[in-house]
C-alpha cells in the first residue's frame, strides 16, 4: 500500500489538492481521499479521478472501482503536520493511557505561540511539540490539556453541526 501511496501522491503534486489516504476495500475497491483548503468540489474529484486513472493504468495498479471524495466533516488528523494545520479548530483526540480515567476529549485545539513558527522536519521534533486542548471540565470548568503527537492514538476534527440553523 505504501507504493500506492506513493505513487498518488507523486500523481496529484501539480494539483491544488492534498492527498489525505488510500485504502483499499473490498470488490476491488480502491479508495482515494483528498483535500483542498476552502473544500473539495466535485469538479476535484472529477479531475483527480482522470489523473489517476491514466496513472494507475500506466503502472498497471489492480483495481476495480476507483472513488475520489472528501474525507468530511469528521476528518482524520494523522501528521503533526495536520494538527497543526487545524490549530483553532474543534478536534476530537483519543490518548493513548488514560488521564484522571478518560481517554477521549473533544475541544478547541490550541499551540503556543513558540510553537507556531517552528516547523518540525523529524520525527524527533514531532514528538516533543506540545499542543494544547481547551475542553470543558464537570460543571462548565474550562480546563486545558498538554499532549504531544506522541501522546495520542488517534485525532479528527469533531465539528458541531447546527442543521437547524439557530446561533449558539
């Protein structure tokens, strides 16, 4: 999968997209996920879509069914680089031990401002950059939360959706 990986991302470097994922499903099912600041269209897909196609017959890569799409509202965060990214926003994270019995907090991701400037190119680095996470305490106390990358087994984004359209 790897290859694979590889090979995409190398396919979508000229293009204004970021390439999030690629798995493969059953049936022969293979997945792409990409994502663009300001969202993906489906004129992205489209166009992701014919590059790789060409691409992958090239390369002779197997596969069925190849679907392009978005990776949504609830988007998994895997790089540090990621993180980063989304300073500011909703995030949900699982820690890898528990903390006061509780390993899943959702809050308002933060970084320090030293932090912010300095991009870490090695592993090392990642794991040592400390983010903060404002979350919400037992009665309504905002507390914050240090982790690092290393910290945590998984993170997304975990936005609130308002369908009904009322201020909050």
């Amino acid at each position: 999968m790897a290859d694979i990986y590889a090979l995409t991302q190398q396919a979508l470097a000229g293009m204004d997209v970021e390439l999030v994922d690629v798995e493969r499903a059953a049936l022969g099912l293979l997945r792409v996920t990409i994502d663009k600041v300001g969202g993906v269209r489906i004129e992205d897909c489209e166009q992701v879509s014919r590059q790789l196609s060409r691409v992958y017959e090239v390369e002779n890569i197997d596969y069925k069914r190849l679907e392009v799409g978005s990776p949504g509202t609830d988007r998994p965060l895997r790089t540090e680089a990621e993180l980063r990214r989304f300073v500011g926003e909703r995030i949900e994270i699982k820690l890898r031990e528990p903390l006061d019995g509780r390993k899943v907090f959702s809050g308002i991701l933060s970084l320090p401002e030293a932090a912010q400037g300095a991009e870490s190119d090695t592993a090392a680095n990642a794991q040592q950059t400390v983010f903060g996470l404002e979350f919400e305490a037992k009665k309504n106390d905002i507390q914050v939360l240090s982790f690092t990358f290393g910290d945590i087994e998984r993170a997304k984004l975990d936005p609130v959706l308002d369908f009904k359209g009322k201020k909050r």
